[in-house]
C-alpha cells in the first residue's frame, strides 16, 4: 500500500515572528482561512485514504495536530525533540514497515504552496509506479524552475531512462548565489528539490543500514523497545541530520521526474510575498493599509492596526502584539540569524 508521510515537526524559523517554537508555521493561516498543515492535509486526502495518511510531529506539537485535522492517534508518529528530517522519515518508515512490510512511502512536508493540486497528485502516483517497478530506486520528484531561485536546493539530472518522464539523479546542489542559479536555470538540466522522496520502505531501511549505520542503530533500538522512555534516551543520542545530507548525497540509486506544477516553499516572508503578488507594482497585506508610491511590499499585522506606508518597495513587515519585523524582502531569508542572535539573552520569551 501506498503512505503518504506528512512532516509537521519544523520551527520554520524564517517565519519568525508569526512562527515559534510552540506554535509554528504549519499551524498557521497563512495563505486564507486554512492552516498550511490543513491545506497539505486535505490536498493529500483528495488522493488517500485517511488510514494511508500519517503525520509525523513532535511531543509539544501534538495537540496543534489533533486539534487541526482529523487524524486517527495510530496515524501520528511522534518525536520525543526535532532531530532532522534523517530521522523523522526513519521513524516514519520504521513504524509504517512494522504494519505493512511491502509499503511504499511519499515523505511530504506540511508547509508548501501548490497550486495544480490534481496534477500534483498525479505525479506522486506516477513516481509510486516507478518505485513498483525499481524497488532498490529512490523516486524523487523534482520541480521545473521558472526563475532564478537562490533559496531552494536543486537537482541536477542526467540521462532518461527507459521511462520517458523519468531521469537519473546527477547530484545535488546547495542554495546557490543568484549569478549560479540563473546558470542552472539557462542550462535546462535542473529542478528544484521541494523534498518530495517516493521509496519502499524496506529499502529506506537498508539504505540507511549502509549509510547513516548510527541513525540506523537508533531505529532499531527503538524498534526492539518503542517505550517512551527509550524513544527519549534514543533521540537525545541522535546526530541531527537532514535526509538529504545524511542519505541522498551519498547513494547512487536516485531517479527523479521533472514535474511542470506552480509550487513554493512557504519558508521564508518573500516566498510568502511572491506567491500573492499579482503585478509587479503589487503589495500583498492582510490587514487594512494605505499606501503611497509602494510596491512589492508585504504588510503583515495581527493586531489590526492600519498600516500606512510611503516610497518603500520590496520591504517586509510584520507585527504581533510583542514583535515589529522589519527587513529587506532579499534578505528574510536570514530572519533566522536573528533568532541566533536572541537565544542565550533575556530576550528569549520573543521566540
């Protein structure tokens, strides 16, 4: 059977200060009335059956869950702290492979924008098919850019295999400066990594065995004793690694289907702007404004107050009852800087 894993266990720091540690991103309405992790819920539940569907969280953000969606408690998978995504997609497998040893697993984080929901849906099918097909084969799927992008990660693709639509996987980039990603974008031979992992998870299992052999020492600790108490004593050893880093930059045996659907990564607040922006000479807001010769701004208040704003473009400003924010859109991507900043003072009632 076919499991689509929902991760739900980020701090989206890059959010701050809508986002905190005790109530993240995912758990806000950000684009509308819905939830970021409602929206991934219902866009999966269109495609799955609500018994094939699991959300992986940690211990503080389960009630944030069960509050939001309707989820039986066997189809949450909870973290004892945040490790990385190596082991949470570990965890995941773990316990799907114990309730069906021939399952098949889409990893898929809670907080991205997608806009072709069908068409999404499809390819997902069509990388289960493939992984079907090629068992000891990572399927990922990789999405066709249309700018430059500096704050995704990208896939580089080979050669086409015998399925038309399915490539290899050459190797993988970091976030790259604006002058290398417009090379990406001109070459035509890469994506960006929006983390979607289609696999078996027997395979995930082995692979993590050969590659991450102390990530997979954990797993089956915790497997033998999946008390509390262990699941605790085993993640306060675990590295903190991403499956990335940790698994896919190591192995050899990655495809990946390049898919042509509006897509965005909600981790940052000009990623949050972009998605909204209608025109060039826009703003995007959500509460009442009045703005003068502005543009490409976005105005973000929960406190209701108006917003008015005179010859600025491309800022970012957000405003809570304790916190202003206020920063170059180009550089929110470094709003998680200042967080670094703030841990260790008494200032550390903000995050």
């Amino acid at each position: 059977m076919f499991y689509p894993v929902i991760l739900s266990g980020g701090l989206g720091t890059r959010l701050w200060p809508i986002s905190s540690k005790n109530n993240p991103k995912q758990f806000k309405a950000l684009l509308g009335q819905k939830t970021l992790l409602q929206t991934t819920y219902d866009r999966v539940l269109a495609g799955f059956a609500k018994e094939q569907i699991f959300v992986v969280t940690t211990t503080n953000l389960v009630h944030s869950v069960k509050e939001q969606i309707k989820i039986e408690q066997n189809n949450i998978i909870v973290e004892p702290q945040a490790k990385g995504t190596a082991l949470a997609v570990g965890l995941a497998a773990l316990n799907i492979f114990n309730l069906d040893k021939s399952a098949l697993i889409v990893t898929i984080n809670s907080d991205q924008y997608i806009k072709e929901e069908q068409k999404y849906l499809e390819f997902i099918k069509m990388a289960g098919e493939v992984v079907e097909k090629n068992p000891d084969k990572m399927v990922l799927i990789g999405i066709k850019p249309n700018y430059p992008e500096t704050g995704y990660g990208y896939i580089e693709f080979g050669k086409m295999t015998e399925d038309k639509q399915v490539f290899e996987v050459k190797s993988f980039k970091e976030k790259p400066d604006f002058n290398t990603a417009k090379k990406y974008l001109a070459s035509g031979n890469y994506l960006w990594n929006p983390a979607f992992f289609v696999f078996k998870a027997e395979s995930l299992l082995s692979w993590y065995k050969e590659f991450l052999p102390a990530t997979y020492k954990i797993l089956q600790s915790i497997s033998q004793d999946n008390s509390e108490a262990n699941l605790a004593k085993s993640y306060a050893l675990a590295e903190n690694i991403s499956i990335d880093y940790g698994l896919l930059e190591k192995m050899s045996n990655r495809l990946v289907i390049p898919a042509d659907i509006c897509w965005a990564d909600i981790g940052s607040w000009r990623s949050l702007r972009d998605i909204q922006l209608k025109d060039s000479d826009a703003n995007v807001s959500n509460t009442k404004n009045v703005l003068l010769d502005s543009k490409r701004n976005l105005f973000y208040s929960f406190s209701g107050k108006l917003i008015a704003a005179i010859g600025v473009e491309d800022l970012v400003l957000v405003e809570t009852d304790e916190v202003i924010l206020l920063c170059p859109a180009e550089k929110s991507q470094e709003v998680k800087n200042i967080l670094e900043k703030i841990k260790g003072t008494d200032l550390e009632k903000y995050l």
